[in-house]
C-alpha cells in the first residue's frame, strides 16, 4: 500500500477562534465574553493577553511596529485547526496584499483587499466621501495651498503617531490633510457590507509627544451628540458601508464643532473603543461582529451613560522617562501588563489604565488620578532598584 505524506498537524489547543493583531488583549478580553475561547498572535506578550488565551503564539516584528509578513503566515499555517475563523485587529490597515494572501488561506472574519483599498488609501477615500457629499477635511498630495493649515499623515497609519503639522508631505506613503479644529469624537459601528449599525460614540484626546502631537491618548464613553448630528453620521455611515463592502466592527474618527461635524477617517477593524463598549448591557461585540461579517445587524439602541449605568474611561500610560516595571502587580484597573522587570524606554506604552464614573468627566477625574499613582509607583520602583 502506498505511503501517503500529510502535511504537519497544528499543536492541540482547545480555542474555537482566532484573534490576530498588534496588541490583541482587547480582543482576546471580547472572545472570553462571549464565551468563545481564543488563539491569540500578538507582538507584545503581556501577561493578561496571556491569561486570556487559550493558546499563546508570539509573533515576530517586521520593521518598526508592524507584523514579519512571512513570520505571520507561517505561525497562522502552524497553530491555526483548519476551518477556524480568524479576527484581525491592529496591523493590517495599510497592507491590503497581506490581508490578501491570509484570505486564500484562512476563513477571515475580517475586511478584505477591496475595502481597505477604499477606505485607507487617501485618494480613494477623499474621493469616496466627495462622492456620497459626506463633509471631510480636504485632502493634497504633496503640497498644501497657501492659506491652508493642514497635518501630514502616513497612509494606513494608525494611533496618531505619525500625524503632525506640515505643509508639504515628506514622500511616498505620506499625504497632507486639512486641519480642522474641534472636538474628536469616535463612533463605533456594525457594517453588514451594505449598511450601518451605530453603536455608540466616544470623546477622545491625545497625548502629545514631541514630534507626535496628535498621539493617542485614551477615550472616554458613551457620549451623545446633537439628534440631528447623529442621524447624519447615522446616514454618512449607512453610505460609506454600501459603496465600500465594510463588514463587521468599525470606528469612524469625527471632528465635531458645534453644530458642524467633519469626517477624518474609518478605522475598518475593530479598535481602542471595545474596552468602553464590550460590557452589559450590551451583547459580546466580537458575537455581533461575526454577525456581521456573515451579513447580520442587531436591532440596537444606541448606548447612553444611563442606560451603561455611568461611564468608562480608557488611557494608554506612556513612559517620558526609562522605566522598568517591578515585581509588585500593576492594579486590576489596568490592562497590557508588561511582565516584571520588563525595561520600558521614553515614549513606549506602558500598560493601558481604566476608570468608570457616573459621568464621563468623573470618569476621567478618576482616570487622571490612577495614570499619576501608576507613574509615580513605576518611578519609585526604578529608583529603588537603581540603589
């Protein structure tokens, strides 16, 4: 009888989904909510998105912070049971040929090529939001008109990082965007490929760096806007899902003042904002988002501090000193937990901080107070070790 060869068998693990993406925490916290338990890749390791997996896998980096793209498609071909579904996060906005290629060989609960191209490619989205007459700040490619403040972006960047006045962009990859002043607001929602399910909204801030101005800071929820501004986004998005095929959880960055609202981006994954929205009483979002991506929205109201039962509020604790964290355990009011001892550089993220308030700006209070106990706990730590 002849021999018959087989391809390698994944390790045994007893996860029943996929989650893959810079820092996965988040999305491996939303699988155990919903009951499901996750294969995590991640770059990061930390000690709580370790606890939450039902199997760890560590990828490798590729240059700066993004995924080794080979390393990738290896660990997925190692680890992955055939049939199982795949959630990307973080990682993927600006490479379209690598969600590409993972989506002829693995079933992805994700956006693929065609979206990303329209939605995260800069001509095409400007385009698309002149199109459907949805505000937006003007768009150039390499130099702003006299007269007109405008920021440089990276293309498919995310986490603000990369954003910073300019007035010509530096190359390839990078475009310029006009700046308009306001508040900024995330609006989290469901896109079944041909129309929206808003979620809820969100006020967020940065945390300016030098040369980063517009860095991540954190964000707070829910909030609600002007009736007549959220039935307009409301419609904005229903346009932007139908002509771009956007499916599953989404967040959409809005600039709102007064009474005017503009439309910045649409971050086609899911983000920063389930660590204020995955928690009763609404369902498990990583369940509606696999709903979505098979086609299906709930019937949802959308969320409001009193029907949360009060607010969330959600920041990344970033080191302007070296720092290393010690051998005591970070609070359970904080997430990404970097191991002991683990040596944290100027800028680098420390550990992500909650706080929860009858009100957003108690929320935040609360939240302020717990990013100075943190820091000033990892200073005195470092200093004690150092002696």
């Amino acid at each position: 009888m002849p021999l018959r060869s087989h391809a390698p068998s994944p390790p045994e693990t007893d996860a029943d989904i996929a989650v893959v993406a810079l820092s996965a925490r988040a999305l491996a916290a939303s699988a155990r909510r919903a009951g499901l338990r996750p294969l995590v890749f991640d770059l990061f390791g930390d000690e709580d998105t370790r606890a939450l997996a039902a199997t760890y896998v560590r990828l490798r980096s590729g240059s700066g912070l993004s995924f080794d793209a080979d390393d990738l498609i290896a660990q997925l071909g190692a680890y992955l049971p055939a049939g199982m579904p795949v959630v990307l996060g973080s990682g993927f906005e600006d490479r379209p040929d690598l969600v590409e290629t993972l989506a002829t060989r693995f079933p992805l609960l994700a956006n693929g090529r065609r979206t990303l191209t329209w939605l995260k490619t800069p001509e095409a989205f400007a385009g698309l939001l002149a199109d459907l007459r949805v505000p937006h700040p003007r768009m150039f490619e390499t130099t702003a008109p006299a007269g007109v403040r405008t920021v440089e972006k990276q293309a498919g960047g995310a986490g603000g990082g990369h954003v910073r006045f300019a007035d010509t962009a530096r190359g390839a990859g990078h475009y310029l965007q006009e700046f308009v002043a306001g508040h900024a607001v995330s609006a989290l929602f469901l896109g079944n490929g041909r129309q929206a399910r808003l979620i809820g909204f969100s006020e967020q801030w940065c945390a300016p760096a030098p040369g980063a101005p517009f860095r991540y800071g954190g964000a707070a929820g829910p909030i609600r806007l002007a009736a007549r501004l959220e039935a307009e986004v409301g419609h904005a998005l229903d346009a932007i899902t139908g002509a771009s095929g956007l499916v599953g959880l989404a967040s959409a960055d809005l600039i709102v003042d007064g009474g005017r609202w503009w439309l910045i981006e649409i971050n086609p994954r899911p983000g920063a904002t389930l660590d204020l929205f995955d928690r009763a009483p609404l369902p498990p979002l990583l369940g509606l988002h696999s709903e979505a991506c098979a086609g299906r929205l709930p019937a949802l109201a959308l969320a409001d501090a009193e029907t949360f039962g009060g607010a969330q509020a959600a920041a990344i604790l970033y080191a302007d000193r070296p720092v290393e964290t010690g051998t005591d355990p970070l609070p359970d009011w904080t997430a990404d937990r970097p191991a002991p001892g683990t040596p944290i550089g100027p800028g680098e993220p420390v550990c992500t901080v909650f706080a929860g308030g009858s009100t957003v700006s108690e929320a935040r209070a609360v939240l302020a107070g717990r990013l100075d106990h943190i820091w000033h706990g990892l200073n005195a730590a470092s200093r004690q070790a150092a002696e």
